[in-house]
C-alpha cells in the first residue's frame, strides 16, 4: 500500500492523545479500513491517511479498493462518487457530515434541467438521451449538447450528466474529457459544463476556444453571450477559496522576487491563470514543486493546508502563499482528528457511523460517468 508522505507535526499533549488513540483503533480495523486523505486537509488529518491525493486519484484509489470501511476525509461529493465507485458491502464513511463545498452547491438538479431545456430550445441542438448509443461518438452532420460535470457536484448531477451521454472530469484531466465530449457532440455541437466557470473557461481557452464561444449561464437569469455556435457553455459557479487569487498579487510577488515561479490552481480566474507561470491540479501543482530547482521561490496559488506543506517538505525552496490573507476550505477544515478518531471508536464497536449512502434510482447514471472518466486518459 503506497505510504502519505506528511511532515513531521508538532502535535499539543491533547493532539498527540488523539493521534496515538486513532493509530490504535487503525490497527485494530487492519485491512478492514482505508483511510483517504484529500491534499486540502490538514497535517494532523494527513498523517492518518492511507493514501493523500487530488479528487481524480482517490477516486481511483476507492474503485481499487477492497476495504470494507472507507473513510474518507475529505468533502460530502468526494464521498458520494467513493460510494459509487465501490461495492454495495463496501461503507464510505465521511467524518463531519457537515463537510460540503460550496461550489457544489451552486448547481441543482432542478437547475440544471431548467437550464439544459433552455438551451436545447434557443441553440437547435439535440439530446443525446434520444439516441440509442449516448456515449459514442458522432458523425460530422450531427450537433449535440453534451453535458459535463465537475466532480465537485452533487451525486444526482452526475446521475443526469451519464443519462444524457456525458462524463464527469477533474481538474487533472478536464482538457481529455472536453475532447472525448466535443467527439460525442460533433463539431457544431456544444458542451454545458458545471458547475465551476473557471475551470471550463480556462480549459476551453488552453484548447484554443474563444470567450465568444463560451456564454454563461446563470440560473435565475439565464444565458450572458450567444447560445447558437456556443462551444462550451460555462455554468456560473466558483471556488470561494480559489477566486481569491488575483493578477495583483502576482505582480506584488514578482515584483519582490523578480525570478520566483508563479502556479495556480484552474478554479483561479481567467486573468489570474493566464499570468502564471503554470496551472494545474493539486497533484500537478505537487509535482511542480518537486521539479523546481532548490534555492527557487514558488508562489502557490491553491489551499493553505496544502501550500503549508509543500513549504515545510521543501525547506530548500521558498514556497508562499499567493494570497497573504492566508485562505482555507473552510468546509475542508471541518474534519477535525477528534471527528475521525469518534468515527474509528464507532467502526470498532460494530456501529457504521456516518455513512454517505446514493440513493439506488441515482447510482446508475452517475457510475456510467465517474466510469466514463476513468477510462479517459488524462
Ligand atoms: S476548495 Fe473550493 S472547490 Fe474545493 S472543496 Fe473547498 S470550496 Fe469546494
């Protein structure tokens, strides 16, 4: 089993109580338990996990999975497709159910219905759903509109995007999954992507796509831009970590450290993107770091926690936050030791605490595709 590798954390009497009191029931579960740690949570959560990754990797890593308890530390989506991705004897457990992401949030189903008829209706595309073969690609003559979903997204959302012949993607391989649609909807055909804009803009701009051809969507309001010879229409949602970072404070960075590196995350704005150095995922954000030489000053333009610990695994490197207001998930945060060790001392005694169950009628169309994506290469 591939091993976190955390720093050091130098832990209060309390803190270290817990840790040692969580190692003890870890090693009373065995190989009934794997614990998945997302890269936004804190050291003293990491240090506990099995395997440390962005949502692409431990989503991979709960489909391999054999254990029956998974807990996963992490957010209430992260948890769902974990869920999905699993067997029905298999338990995903989510330590504080309160853990959601405001992203996700900003995208219903009944949203997304209302915008998807909407846009059929003005643009003259077609539904997938009316084929016998949604997931397959297209001849020249035909226009589709095919849906695509964050991961950050509600089980039910995915559910519609794997009914209506689309996929969902991560930020680590939006730009595959973006091709594997556009040859599902045809070249005249379009894309409604949900629920982050900057992700889908700053994709769609990297594969050469104009913001002319890429309108917003707003529910409540509607479409900004023109909906006929749309490529990707970008539904309006954000990271309220992410949309923190500015072009400003690039400039206050670089004007500090002439020869320092600038990367940010995707779900940053357009603006913000397109003045760094490098963008990407949370695992390609780690591997950049790893690839600068020492003596280098890297500004990160991602979570803190995560930020936090590449500076304290690179002590050769000056790493920085982005933003010097310091911003955290706060609903990440909200896995605290005490919450994972409460979940562990439950699993011990036989009770199944916390566990994200999606409903039967939703589990089809969103393991069609979570399924879809894992088959795409990155
Ligand atoms: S960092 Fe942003 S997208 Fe990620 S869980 Fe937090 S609010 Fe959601």
């Amino acid at each position: 089993m591939c091993s976190v590798n955390f720093m050091d954390t130098t832990l209060s009497v309390e803190e270290q109580a817990v840790a040692d009191r969580i190692q003890e029931l870890k090693d009373m579960l065995g190989e009934d338990l794997l614990i998945l740690g997302h890269h936004y949570q804190r050291d003293s959560i990491v240090m506990h996990a099995d395997f440390l990754g962005d949502s692409f990797m431990l989503s991979q890593k709960a489909a391999e999975s054999k254990a029956k308890h998974i807990v996963f530390c992490g957010v209430h989506f992260m948890a769902e497709s974990a869920d999905i991705l699993t067997s029905d004897d298999q338990n995903v457990i989510l330590p504080n159910l309160r853990a959601g992401c405001s992203m996700a949030d900003m995208a219903t189903l009944s949203e997304v219905e209302v915008a998807w008829d909407e846009i059929l209706k003005e643009s003259g595309l077609k539904d997938p759903i009316t084929r016998d073969d949604p997931g397959q690609p297209v001849g020249k003559e035909e226009a589709y509109l095919v849906p695509v979903t964050y991961m950050n997204s509600s089980a039910d959302l995915k559910d519609f995007v794997g009914r209506h012949g689309g996929v969902v993607c991560t930020s680590s391989n939006a730009e595959g999954v973006l091709n594997w649609a556009f040859e599902r909807a045809g070249p005249k055909g379009a894309v409604l992507f949900f629920p982050d804009q900057h992700l889908g803009r700053n994709t769609g701009l990297a594969m050469g796509i104009s913001t002319e051809h890429m309108p917003t969507w707003t529910p409540g309001i509607g479409a900004m831009g023109e909906l006929k010879g749309a490529r990707i229409v970008l539904w309006h949602g954000f990271c309220s970590v992410h949309k923190r970072f500015t072009p400003q404070q690039i400039h206050e960075f670089r004007a500090q450290y002439p020869d320092g590196i600038v990367v940010v995350h995707p779900e940053c704005p357009r603006e913000t993107v397109e003045l760094a150095d490098a963008n990407g995922s949370t695992q390609y954000i780690r591997n950049f770091v790893n690839d600068q030489p020492a003596g280098s000053s890297i500004a990160i333009g991602t979570e803190i926690n995560m930020v936090a610990r590449l500076a304290a695994e690179h002590p050769d490197k000056h790493i920085e936050c982005l933003d010097e207001e310091i911003c955290p998930c706060s609903t990440m945060y909200m896995i605290h030791p005490a919450y994972l060790m409460d979940v562990l001392e439950r699993l011990v005694d036989g009770e199944v605490p916390n566990q994200i169950v999606v409903p039967q009628d939703v589990q089809a169309g969103s393991l069609l595709a979570l399924n879809r994506m894992l088959a795409i290469l990155k």
